[in-house]
C-alpha cells in the first residue's frame, strides 16, 4: 500500500508543478512531421516563476524535452496524468 501511496503523491506532485503546460506548446506543421515547441517563458509567466531555479532546470532538462514530445501531440489519448492535472486534485 505504501508504494502506491508514494505514487499517488508524485503524480499530484508533477500534475500540479505542469498544470497548465499544454497552453504553452506551439506545433509546428511546415515540417512533414510536426515538430512540438515548448513556450517556457510563456508557461514560467504565466504562473509569476520566472524566477524560481528548480523549475527552470526542470524544463532545461532532458526528461521534461521527452515528456512534452510524448504528450505533446494534440490528438492522442488521454490517461490518469492529464486526468489529475486537469482537475486540480
């Protein structure tokens, strides 16, 4: 029970510290595949963070550059991420 509880809290941990970052994509369709642009400054703005370092070295990092080109396409499924993002849980 633990470990799903450890989860649970990471999960409501990056939903809450991405909420908002779909607002912030720019798909970029003049390539044949389209090509997904992050706005960082847009999203740090918009949530007054512009600021705050770990953040920034956050969306730097190569792990957020995977998940914004995993979730980033407008069209695909939707799981318990975007679930608990979108409902401010």
């Amino acid at each position: 029970l633990q470990d799903k509880e450890i989860r649970a809290v990471f999960l409501w941990l990056f939903a809450r510290l991405f909420q908002g970052y779909r607002w912030c994509l720019h798909i970029i369709r003049i390539h044949p595949e389209p090509v997904i642009r992050f706005h960082k400054a847009a999203f740090l703005g918009q949530r007054s963070l512009s600021e705050d370092d770990f953040l920034i070295k956050v969306l730097d990092g190569m792990a957020f550059a995977g998940f914004v080109s995993e979730r980033g396409p407008p069209y695909r499924a939707t799981d318990l991420f975007d679930d608990v993002s979108f409902h401010k849980l």
